[in-house]
C-alpha cells in the first residue's frame, strides 16, 4: 500500500477520544501476541473499555456503525463519548492482546514508516494502519486502482471526517477505503493543533494478503453430505452489542450450507441466574452465510408432522447476562436426528438454574464461547 500524506490545519471534531499517551508507547500493537474479550459499555459522556488481559490490548469496536480503536493499558481504558443518539448500539469487532515494550528491558521503537512514493509533508505517520478489505466483486473479477482519502487527525491521534477525493475505478473501493482509514490511529500530542492528512490506498491483486481478503470470519466449507451431525464450528460471531445489564450477540454462518442454531445463554432481568434458549426453528429462520442470495427468501422444510415454512436470514441472535458465556448447536436443515437432539437439549436446559452445565444436559455435541 503506498501513502501520500498533505497536512493542514483542519476544524474542531465532534468526538474526543482520550487514548492514554502510555498506552501509545508502551503498546506495539503491530506485532499481535493472541486474543483477547473485550467488553465496551457506554456511560453517559464517555465509553468503559474493558479486556480481560492486563497487557497491552487492542479493542476494535463500533458504536451506531461507527469504527473505533482503543489501546487498553492493564485492562482497563475510558474514551470520551458525544452521543449522537437516544440509544447507541454498541459492537465488539474484536480484541488483540499487543507487544507490551513494559516487558522489554526498554520500550521498543516502532519500525519506520515507509517513505511515500512522492514528496510531501511526511512528519505524521500512522502507529496503526488497518488494512482495507478486498471487495469480494473486484478481488473475483481482479479489478485493481486506488482511492485517495482526506482525513482529520485529532490530538489524541485519532481519525474523523474521513472522505474520498479520488478513486480509479470510481465507487468500487470507497467503502473499503474509508472503513479502512478511520480506525487508524496517529501518535498523540496534545499540543497539536487538528491535522488534515490525505492518504493513498493502492488495491493490488496480486499483493491482496490476508488482511486484505473480502472480509469474512473464514473461506466457507465446502457443503457436506445430508447427516453427519451438528456443524457448530461453521457459527461465528458477527456482532456484539453492550447494553450494559444484557449483551446481545449476532451469530452467523461461515459455511455454504444451510443450519438451524439452537442457543442458550444466562439470562437477564426476571430470568437473571436461569438459561434462557431460543432457537431459529422455532423463530421460522434459516442461517446462511451472509452472501447468500437467497437471503429473505422462503423455503420449506420438512418435520415430523408436516412441513413449515422458514424464510432465509443472514444473523441469529442470543441474547445473554454481562460477562457470561453461551452455548450453541448448528444442524444441518436436512439432518432431522440432529434437529431432534438439539430440540431436546434446550427442552432440558431452558429456564434451568445458571449453575448446571449445559453440556450435561445433550446427547450431541454442543459448543461454547471463548
């Protein structure tokens, strides 16, 4: 990816983050150690960033679709927050635990930034560049170009009105781009006044690494034959929202077949210390991979006592206790001993005590949250 970099003075932004300065050079967080959990909770005027490793921790996170990064020092960061709207919706994306240079005998220099291709203002770099997703479309059909994007760089290093000034081919790249820019961050001086900085992303074929793949939890799984069992390593989480006293999860499929999940998670409210299950069958939903074309359609499927109609979804939701784990099941929409098996497993656990293992309770293999 080549940068190109123009920098003047820009206008006030509307949200301040307050990253702490330790964090920026304590925390290499382009050398990831493992994974982490993170929990992100809103509080009035400012947001609780939470991870459960004291090291250096890396939190990607959106709030009303809006892309933010933390840098969590000793598990624990507070940014400050301008809501927007009655009632923000809050997603986890993920959680990297970083290169802690507080290990090291001294801090650890960050590597140098490389040159831009041309001339040019180059003293603001960034400590963090995420790497734009390949659009499927393009990446199948290897179209290639670039997008140029010009952006404000607070105090704090952190970016906002990110937009598109130029693209080759126009409106192919764009939303990759700026997904892309605006959870980069920038070294923090409080002294510095806001910075306007244009950046160049290049969108190469033939240099698409990993990061750079249609983003995607995994490739999807070739679609097996009707039976089999369950295939609860095709679910993935695809959204996290915080609300505090309840966290609602988005599962989704990462393979090409069709599945029916079952859930149960540790309630809230009046079910607060019980299992609560839901399970898309009952709901009337399919789950297919977010791609799928057949989203929102009908299909049919077959039972003991007839058949029903299901529509095809792209999510399912489980909806669980603060700091809790969930369990789930996924059967194939054709393997009716895995169906049954499912449905008798949340018959056995739903509205139970929270303190009994839900594993106990099936007779088929069910998975859990980490």
């Amino acid at each position: 990816m080549s940068l190109h970099k123009v920098i003047a003075p820009a206008a006030a932004l509307l949200i301040s983050h307050g990253a702490a300065a330790q964090g920026e050079w304590r925390c290499d967080c382009t050398s990831v150690v493992e994974s982490c959990n993170a929990e992100v909770t809103i509080r009035g005027s400012w947001v609780e960033i939470t991870s459960d490793h004291q090291q250096c921790s890396r939190v990607d996170y959106f709030i009303d679709g809006l892309p933010f990064v933390a840098v969590v020092v000793e598990g624990a960061d507070r940014q400050d927050w301008i809501a927007r709207t009655n009632d923000p919706r809050v997603m986890v994306q993920s959680c990297q635990v970083c290169s802690d240079n507080a290990n090291a005998a001294a801090p650890a220099p960050r590597p140098a930034a490389a040159q831009p291709e041309t001339g040019g203002d180059t003293s603001l770099r960034p400590l963090i560049e995420v790497q734009p997703a390949y659009p499927s479309t393009a990446l199948a059909r290897r179209v290639e170009g670039y997008v140029e994007v010009e952006l404000t760089v607070n105090p704090a290093g952190d970016v906002a009105n990110a937009r598109v000034v130029a693209a080759d081919p126009a409106n192919v790249f764009d939303q990759a781009a700026l997904a892309a820019v605006n959870r980069w961050r920038y070294p923090p001086d409080p002294a510095r006044e806001p910075q306007t900085v244009r950046e160049r992303l290049e969108f190469d074929v033939d240099n698409a690494g990993p990061a750079a793949q249609p983003a995607a939890p995994s490739a999807p799984v070739p679609a097996p034959t009707v039976g089999g069992g369950p295939r609860n390593q095709c679910v993935r989480e695809n959204a996290v929202y915080n609300f505090g006293d309840m966290v609602e999860i988005g599962l989704m499929n990462a393979c090409d077949e069709p599945l029916l999940v079952f859930g149960c998670a540790p309630g809230t409210g009046r079910n607060l210390g019980r299992w609560v299950c839901v399970d898309s069958e009952s709901q009337g939903s399919v789950l297919v991979p977010p791609s799928d074309g057949r989203i929102g359609a009908q299909t049919t499927l077959a039972t003991a006592t007839g058949s029903r109609s299901l529509t095809y979804a792209d999510s399912f939701v489980v909806t669980r206790a603060p700091n809790t784990q969930y369990w789930w099941v996924a059967c194939p929409t054709g393997d009716s001993d895995c169906r049954a098996g499912a449905r008798q497993w949340t018959r056995a656990v739903d509205r139970q005590l929270a303190t009994i293992d839900p594993e106990d309770r099936s007779s088929i293999a069910v998975a859990r949250s980490y």
